[in-house]
C-alpha cells in the first residue's frame, strides 16, 4: 500500500487544537463539535489527519465503558442506515484553526446533520405539538 507523502502545512497538536472544538460552517453557524479524527499514516511513520469525524457515532467508541457503548447503540438503532459511520469531514474543508475550527462549507453540505434530520423528521415531527408555534 502506497502511504501518502507528507504535506506542507502546519503542525498541531491534534488532542489540544482540534479535538472538542466547535465547528463553525461557512456561514457562522454552528455545524457539531470535533468528536474523533482520521488519521493516515506517511512514508516517514508520521501521521497526519485527514478528516474529521463528528456526532454520536465518533464520540461513543472515544468514550469507551459503559456510557461509549450507550452511545454508540442509541447512534446505531436511530441512524437510518444500517451501516452507519460517523459524520465525517475532510480536512480539506477545514479554513481556520482557532477557538473554533471554521469550514469553507454550508453545514446543510455536511454529514453533520443527518441524522439529527432524520430524528427529526422521524420522531420529534410524529409528537402531537412538537411542531407547533406558540401562540
């Protein structure tokens, strides 16, 4: 298998800089949190990341124990696939490291939400007055 040669690029540190970080689409709103990351390796044994994985489905096998297997289940049972794998954004799409991590993409363009939709439009759609307005 031919590893990819590495990038030029900055270095971070992905357990402080990226992981837990809110994501922010490109129109400012908020698109998820930084769950998990891909990592590929290179010709040289380094690693470098390569997507970033986001919702339920990145989050429960990171927590491990009891709670990570909850989690896990609840994502796997309420997904409407029955392959599901986690949302995951290609690190390409990432515009800015910061506080936050700015994408160059609409998150209505990302997997982030899927399943929230399908909730949703599944369950919460199907509660008598879930949809309605105060008056």
């Amino acid at each position: 298998m031919d590893r990819p040669k590495p990038p030029t690029g900055r270095e971070v540190d992905a357990c402080l800089e990226l992981l837990d970080r809110q994501l922010v689409d490109s129109g400012g709103d908020q698109a998820g949190k930084v769950d998990d990351l891909e990592l590929t390796e290179l010709e040289d044994g380094s690693f470098v990341v390569t997507a970033i994985l986001s919702g339920p489905g990145a989050l429960g096998p990171r927590l491990g124990g009891r709670l990570g297997m909850a989690v896990a289940a609840l994502f796997e049972r309420l997904h409407p696939d029955t392959d599901a794998d986690p949302a995951r954004i290609p690190f390409g799409s990432v515009k800015d490291l910061g506080s936050h991590i700015t994408l160059s993409r609409s998150r209505d363009h990302l997997d982030v939400n899927r399943m929230e939709h399908w909730v949703r439009d599944r369950v919460i759609a199907r509660i008598p007055g879930a949809g309605d307005a105060p008056e």
